[in-house]
C-alpha cells in the first residue's frame, strides 16, 4: 500500500483532530481513584498487546501526548522508541513529567498521525492508545490506518471505542455535529480494508466496555 500526498482537506482534518487530541492528553497520569484504575488496566493491555505483538525492539508511539505509556513500552530493556506528537509544546511539556534515565531511552519529533515524518517500513511497531479512538469518520480512520501501515513493518497497537449497535456521540471536534460511533465489526472491517490482520483483541472490561485495544499485522 502505498502513501498519497496529503490533500488541503486531509491536513485539515489532521489539524482538527491533533487539536482535540491535545485538550485530552494534557495530563501525564490521570487523577483520581477511578483514574488510576483506569490507567492501571490500561497498563495491563498494553503489556499484554505488546507481548502479542512479539515485544517489538523499534517501536513508534503516534500522538503521545504527555507520554502516558512511555513507562510501560520502556520495561523492556532492549527497545528502542520513538514518540511523535503534533504539538512541540506537548513533547516539551512531556520531558518535564518523566525521570531523566527514561527520557534518555525515546526519541521525540513532531509529526501529525497523519503524514507521519518517516520513510516507509521505518519501525517495527506503531502504538496508538489515545488519538485513533477519538475519531468518529471512517475516512479519516482509513486515512491514518494507511499512513500506520506505510510506516510500519510488522504489527499495529490501536485503542478503539466501539459498541456492537450504533448509538449516536457527539465529536469532540469544536464544530462538528454528534455522529454514529462505529461498531466493532465496521472498525475490523476498516482494518482489513487498510492491509491488516487481526492479531488479537482485549477488552477493557471484559464483555461489556466499549474500549478495545487491537493487536494488527501488516498484510503484505
């Protein structure tokens, strides 16, 4: 699959939602009881989704906010990681949130999720666990799944939410009207669509929540 130039609507779309994508990411650890909760089962799917994808050594965290993950894709000692967020404020605001023996183990640029400023096949992995699941259009899914796979070589980590029936959300894009949240069979269906290969998926409660996070293989 090869990448096209970017078009004037396709950067727009990037710009509104790297904006989004900024508002919600400006915190490094949530607060809160049921914050920590949450981010300690998140935890546990990433390791778990890591280890699925076979422990990458090069691994690329797309939109990374302040980092949230950089602690966990650092357990393993040998992996070197790269980490990309469209605000350089952001990526600046990230190196003061985390001990220096970690900030000397990821490399940091800016770059919207959407032309990603690699060449092709350029890491082994790419971890997405914040933008993807805030974006309510299956074109510009598409469009990032398409850029994830033309970076990549091997395996994909995304955050998803989903329902198994439509239910109507409002887009956390200033602007935009409530729009139909996709189901799970639409978002694999767009997998496939973009050249991958269901790996595995987790739940984040088991049957009931409506946040996933998929394990992908690039097709040849």
């Amino acid at each position: 699959m090869s990448a096209l130039p970017p078009s004037a609507i396709e950067l727009e779309f990037a710009r509104r939602y790297d904006q989004e994508h900024a508002r919600v990411c400006l915190q490094s650890r949530p607060r809160g009881l049921a914050g920590r909760l949450t981010f300690w089962r998140n935890e546990q799917l990433v390791r778990n989704a890591l280890q699925v994808a076979g422990e990458p050594g090069l691994i690329l965290d797309v939109a990374c906010g302040v980092g949230r993950f950089w602690s966990i894709l650092a357990e393993h000692a040998n992996r070197v990681i790269l980490a990309t967020d469209p605000s350089q404020d952001m990526l600046d605001h990230a190196r003061t949130h985390h001990p220096q023996h970690l900030l000397e183990r990821i490399k940091t640029f800016q770059s919207s999720a959407f032309t990603i400023g690699l060449s092709a096949n350029a890491v082994d992995c790419i971890f997405c666990m914040q933008l993807f699941q805030h974006i309510a259009s299956p074109e510009h899914r598409l469009a990032m799944l398409g850029e994830f796979h033309r970076v990549g070589r091997d395996t994909v980590i995304v955050a998803v939410r989903a329902d198994a029936h439509f239910k109507l959300r409002r887009s956390g894009v200033e602007g935009a009207r409530a729009r139909p949240q996709a189901s799970k069979a639409e978002l694999e269906a767009e997998f496939r669509q973009a050249g991958f290969h269901l790996l595995s998926h987790q739940d984040f409660l088991p049957g009931c929540a409506r946040m996933r996070v998929y394990v992908l293989r690039k097709g040849g």
